[in-house]
C-alpha cells in the first residue's frame, strides 16, 4: 500500500514530518455550535499552540531533535465541558481549561518535559502499544 503513494504524495510526507511525529496534540476549537468554552476563546487557544510549537522549533524535526509535535484543531472533541480541551497522543492524556497559559504549562511540562499537568489532566489512557489491544 505505502509503495502506492503518488510522489507528489511523498513530497507532502516527508515536508510535514509524518514519519517523525512524536506526540500529535489535539484541541476542541473553532467548534460550529460552542458548547464546552466561547469560540473567541477556544481561537485564541488555537492560535497560542500553533504559535509556540513553531517558535520553540517543535513542529519539524530538525537536525537536534528527529522527532515532531503534530498539532490538529478539532470541531468537537464531545468533552462539552470546561474548555477548550485538548489530548495529547499516544499518551491519551486529556486537559481541560486549555487556556494559552494552560497551554504554556503543558508545553514546558507535558511535551518537553514529559510531565503531565495534573492540576488540568482529567483522563490519563494512553493509546496501547503496538501488538496489544485495550483488553490486554
């Protein structure tokens, strides 16, 4: 199937760094009917994460670090309450209240630290490795 792929295919791969995804970041904004926090909020949510992974050189992989922060702006994460959300995968940990300030702590915390803010975590269930299922 991957010996399928159009080159041009290819080329949008390897210049987003796919293969060197570490964590992929998920955050509940811009939602067609707000539920969880008001849509001004959850943009401003948005645009802080995006911001700081491109400042702090998170979002590609470079020469120091092979790996990559992948970032996704979900419609609806269905966790309607306290928002913005936002999980971080594999780790399967969800945060609620994902405010910039929120959002600075997880960075400095979470994604470089590897330590969770338990003070906003709310769910810990990391995806399973590979060759287990959630019932192992």
């Amino acid at each position: 199937m991957i010996d399928q792929v159009a080159p041009n295919f290819q080329d949008c791969i390897q210049s987003l760094g796919l293969a060197q995804i570490q964590r992929h970041v998920f955050i509940c904004a811009d939602q067609t009917v707000p539920k969880c926090c008001d849509k001004a909020d959850s943009l401003a949510a948005w645009d802080y994460l995006k911001r700081r992974l491109k400042e702090l050189k998170l979002d590609q992989p470079t020469s120091d670090r092979p790996t990559c922060v992948f970032r996704t702006k979900a419609n609806c994460l269905r966790v309607c309450q306290q928002g913005p959300i936002l999980v971080v995968y594999p780790d399967g940990v969800w945060y609620h209240s994902a405010t910039p300030e929120v959002i600075e702590r997880i960075i400095q915390a979470h994604l470089l630290n590897n330590q969770i803010v338990k003070e906003y975590a709310f769910l810990v269930h990391p995806l399973p490795t590979h060759g287990t299922t959630a019932t192992d």
